[in-house]
C-alpha cells in the first residue's frame, strides 16, 4: 500500500519518540577506532544476553565497526552534547579526527570506551541483517560497566538534546 506521508513527516512524528543516546565504538581491520552516535539501541534477550542497535546503510562508521568482531555502546550523560554531535556529524579534520582529544580508553574486548560514560555496553557481533535502508546489528553482551557517579542520561527528543533523572 502506498505511504500517504513523505521522508520529512516520517522524521517529524517520529522526532516525537523520546530516545537514549548511545555512541557505538569498535575498530576497523586495522585497529583504528571508529564511532557513530545512535539513538536505536536496544536491549533484546536477557537470557542469553542481547542488544541491538540500527546503523544506516550509508554509514561510513559501521563499515569500519563491521570489520572488527565487536562493538561497545557508550550511553551518554545530558552534559555530553558536544559527543553526541561529534559521532553524528563529520569534523573538519574528516572521520578520523572523531577521537581527536578525546582521552578513550580500551573495553575488556579492545573497544573503545569514551570519557564519562554512564555506562558501557560491550559486545561481540552476533548477526547483522538487512532493515530497509538500515541493518539490524545484534550483538552478544560480553562486558558491562556504570559509572560510580549517577549523572543525568542524555534523551533524544523532537531534533534536541534535553536530560532524564529519576526522583
Ligand atoms: C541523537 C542521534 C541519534 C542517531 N541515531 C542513529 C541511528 O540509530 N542510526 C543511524 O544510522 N544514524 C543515527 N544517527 C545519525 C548518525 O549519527 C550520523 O548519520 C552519522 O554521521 C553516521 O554517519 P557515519 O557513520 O558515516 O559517520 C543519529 C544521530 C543523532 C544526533
């Protein structure tokens, strides 16, 4: 049946879906880092343990991810704005110059793992199927990490960034 909508009201009404902000970090074939800022993580399976996330097909960032065996989800505070536009726009410096700065560290896997994160989600890939003009990425939770200080979880809402604190 043909959609009575076109791309930008798909966007707008879907803008309206408050999400997490994660930045999923892996390594390319050559052991440099790579990042992408995502708004489609999710957890799966408890048992056995799974998350997915949903890159789109023009990623540069997860072809590079894809060449590794893993990835980590680094869940970002509200204060982290200035990552979240980071991962999801090119710097002048082009894509390498992402992690420029930026003092990461290595997951028990070798991914990277970004300062302040309020928690880390690290992975191995267990399949990746096609989605439309996206892929489904389902990965295998092998490592799990909080920060020690609770901070505010940075939310996705109508085109912004704003924050979620519980009581
Ligand atoms: C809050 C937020 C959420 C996003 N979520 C997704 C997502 O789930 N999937 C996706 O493919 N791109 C998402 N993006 C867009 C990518 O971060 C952006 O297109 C990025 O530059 C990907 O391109 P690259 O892999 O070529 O670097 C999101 C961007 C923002 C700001």
């Amino acid at each position: 049946m043909e959609a009575n909508f076109d791309s930008a009201r798909f966007r707008q009404v879907l803008s309206h879906l408050p999400t997490g902000v994660v930045v999923v970090t892996g390594v390319d074939a050559t052991g440099a880092p790579s990042g992408i800022t995502i708004g489609s993580f999710v957890s799966v399976s408890l048992n056995p343990p799974l998350v997915g996330f949903f890159p789109g097909n023009a990623s540069r960032s997860w072809s590079h991810i894809a060449e590794g065996k893993g990835f980590c989800a680094n869940v970002l505070t509200s204060d982290q704005e200035e990552l979240c536009w980071r991962f999801a726009r090119e710097p002048e410096g082009g894509m390498s110059a992402r992690f420029d700065g930026l003092e990461w560290t290595k997951s028990p896997t070798g991914m990277p793992v970004l300062p302040g994160a309020l928690a880390t989600i690290d992975c191995s890939i267990e399949s990746v199927t096609p989605a439309g003009d996206h892929s489904f990425v389902l990965g295998r939770v092998q490592h799990l990490s909080t920060n020690e200080t609770i901070s505010e979880a940075m939310v996705f809402y109508r085109g912004k960034v704003t924050g979620a604190m519980p009581a």
